[in-house]
C-alpha cells in the first residue's frame, strides 16, 4: 500500500490511558462488601450530591415540567425512530425449530434478559441521546426491569432532559448516580433494585473499568474507549462539510481520533485548511476538546483509489464511518469493517448519535473488526433445545455413546447407553469406539 499522510497521529486513543484497576478494583469491593452505604459514600465524595438516589415519580414528573416542549418533541421522535428500528431488528430474531434426523427435534428461542443496567454520561454533556438508545431497546427487547443510572450534577441532581428521556423510553428506576459506584449498584442489586444482567452504555475510563472487571458477572455491551470517526471522500466531496464534519466529531473530547482517507491531494489540502478555523469558532470546552483531538490524534491520509482507501479504512475499524465519494452501492458492499456506517453527504454522524433510529452506542478502538455495537439483540439471549422419540434418539445416542468413550468420558457414554437398553431391550448394539 503507498498511504501517504498528510498529517499523522502523534497520539493514539490507548497513548494516555491512565492506569485506573487499582482504584476501580477497590471501589467496587467496597461497595460490595458494604452495600448502599459504601455506594452513598462514594457518591458523596465523586457526585458531591446528597438528593435522593432513587428517583421518585414526583420528582419525574417535576423534571418533565422542565424540559421545554420543543425539546420533548425532539425526544419523542428520536425515540421512536430507534424504537421502530429496535423494533425491526427484534423481528430478524426467530425461534426455529428443525428435525435433524427422523424424530428428533432442535430448537432455538429468543429469551431477553430480566434486567438491564443502562448507563447515561452527564458529566461534560449531558447525553439525552444515550438514554435514548439504551432504554429503548432494552425495553423492545423485553427485558422486566431496566434501570437508567446518570450522575447527578452538584446541588443539581440529574439533567431534567435526561430524566424526562429515560422516563419515557420506558425505564423501571433512574438512578442518581455516576462512575464506579453507579455502575455497582446496578450490578449489585443497591437500593432495593433486582440486579442487572448486563450493563450497557457509554462512560468514562472509570466506567469502562468497572464494566470490564465485572464482565463474566454480568453482560456487557462492549468495553469503549475514546469515541472515534473515519470519513472517506473522493474529489466530488465538498471540502467544507467533511471538515465539519470531522470537527464536529473531534469535540466529543481531548483524545477523540478523527481520521480523512482520500484519493484527492487538493480535497485533503482544502479540507486541513479550513478545519482550524471552524474549531476556533466553537465554544470554549469544545474548542480545546477539538483542538487537541485535531492535534495529538486526528490523521489525514492520501491513497491511490478508492480499493486502497477501502482497506485503509477496514485497517483502521472505525467507530463511526462516513462515505462522501460516488457509487455509494460499491462502497457498501466493499466496506466490511466498522460500528456505523453513513452514505453520502445527506447523512452524518450526529444524526446517528441523536435521532435517526441507528444506536450509538458502537466499537471504538478498532473493536469495529470483530464485533458490531448495541442493539437490541444484545439484550436477548439465544438458547437451544431439543425433544426426541425414541427412535429419533437411537441412532444420537449411539453414535454418543462411541464418541464418549473415544475421548475417555465413560460417564456420558453411559447416559446414552441406559437409554438404548430401555427403548430397545431386545436389540444389541456395538458402543465401542473401535473394530
């Protein structure tokens, strides 16, 4: 490959990551050992909130009567827009069932998991659209009880939006409270609630921690870091809306990766003379968010055609994938790596992060390679079984009974061998592995 970047990463999304097991470790066995207080205590010191933890219907309701109605409105068809397509997932999950040989039947069924933990930031943002995702379609999943956990800002409590949102996608509970202890209660089961099954959701470092030591307890959607986005775009792209667009991903935070692949020298050149002057214009948090995402992390990279731009971007896995570049159709079949794909300049990121039905809560840090991100399968486990008659059992059990002692497991070939002398008294049957 001849990738030639215009500009390269000096940092990647994993060159600062700070070593947090040992705190996390040790915050989630004490909340463990000591239960709701030990949580509370924590969440006085990193919450600095003394309200109630668990929010209660009248103060649900007050929080609705803040949130303007434009904004509800804005909510109620992001909502439903990932509710339909929630929706349209659940209905590529079927319960089969098929005989595999004369008389003995397998079979497959979708069953949700009975509670769900969904995490929703309000540190920096306040993210109405996670609590969006999440609860939604944990709730066209099925699951019996679902959770919503947000830290609460001092002296505030949880952002009134947020609330509203996990109200109305159909959360159980909502939780005041963030990071580590957060993430404990749900799993643990704190302040009366049943325990999670799975947690999903984005967080901060502390949050990925605890999701990761706790996997194995628990599901979980996936272990995110660093929030990351790759445009491809050939000379038909118009240079200032994927310098936007790159920007606009770039404040989410200081080590966000935003990477432009392009066959055309004078679109890349353009694009990285527009982009500083669009970061000074935002406002102060995301100015110096963008700017040093643009500066310690963002790539741009010129290749020779679009093949070669193609396996660049399989290479790198984004989270986040846009294509601004003609023959749309070629690129989505050529495309095989990444959370989340955007054709054409009519659709962007943001419209997948807020309202346009996709999830967004997707693989970062080129875990696009190998899995996809949240959706409502997730929170559905697939399960077999199977019934059998006893002629439908024979030839299985016989063939169990061979296998069984072949790999030395004499206890497992007896279990098939109790079941042909009761079924078939008068037959004789050769359950030895060799001859």
């Amino acid at each position: 490959m001849t990738r030639e970047y215009l500009k390269k990463a000096t940092l990647t999304s994993k060159s600062d990551a700070s070593d947090v097991k040992a705190t996390v470790r040790a915050i989630l066995d004490d909340i463990e050992a000591g239960g709701d207080k030990a949580a509370m205590e924590y969440a006085a010191k990193f919450d600095q909130y003394d309200g109630n933890v668990v929010i209660t219907r009248e103060e649900i309701e007050a929080a609705a009567a803040l949130v303007p109605e434009k904004l509800k409105r804005d909510i109620q068809f992001a909502h439903n827009n990932v509710r339909r397509f929630a929706e349209a997932q659940k209905e590529t999950l079927k319960d089969i069932e098929v005989e595999v040989v004369p008389g003995l039947i397998a079979g497959q069924k979708s069953i949700p998991v009975t509670g769900a933990g969904c995490y929703v930031p309000g540190g920096r943002y306040s993210h109405i659209a996670s609590a969006i995702m999440t609860v939604t379609t944990a709730s066209v999943a099925g699951c019996k009880h679902i959770v919503a956990c947000s830290p609460p800002r001092p002296g505030v409590g949880v952002a009134p939006a947020i609330i509203y949102a996990a109200d109305l996608c159909g959360a159980d509970t909502i939780l005041a409270m963030g990071g580590v202890q957060g993430v404990a209660a749900m799993t643990f089961g704190l302040f009366g609630l049943p325990k999670a099954n799975i947690l999903v959701g984005p967080g901060n470092q502390f949050v990925a921690e605890a999701k990761r030591m706790l996997f194995g307890r628990v599901g979980i959607d996936m272990i995110a870091g660093p929030t990351d986005s790759l445009i491809l775009a050939d000379a038909t792209a118009d240079p200032m809306v994927v310098a936007t667009d790159l920007v606009g991903q770039a404040e989410h935070g200081y080590n966000s990766p935003v990477w432009l692949v392009t066959d055309n020298r004078p679109l890349a050149e353009e694009v990285m003379r527009i982009v500083p002057g669009l970061i000074d214009d935002l406002p102060e948090v995301n100015r110096d968010n963008a700017f040093a995402a643009w500066r310690d992390y963002a790539e741009v990279i010129v290749c020779a055609d679009r093949e070669e731009m193609a396996a660049t971007s399989d290479d790198y896995a984004p989270e986040h994938l846009t294509v601004q570049a003609e023959d749309l159709e070629w690129w989505l079949e050529r495309l095989s790596c990444y959370g989340s794909l955007f054709l054409g300049e009519e659709t962007t990121v943001a419209f997948g992060d807020k309202a346009a039905g996709t999830n967004h809560v997707l693989p970062t840090s080129g875990a696009a390679s190998y899995t996809g991100g949240l959706s409502v399968h997730k929170y559905m486990k697939i399960v077999t079984w199977q019934r059998a008659t006893r002629e439908g059992a024979k030839p299985v059990a016989e063939a169990t009974a061979r296998i069984s002692r072949l790999e030395g497991m004499e206890g497992h070939a007896r279990t098939a061998d109790i079941r042909l002398h009761k079924y078939f008294p008068d037959e004789t049957f050769d359950l030895t592995p060799n001859g």
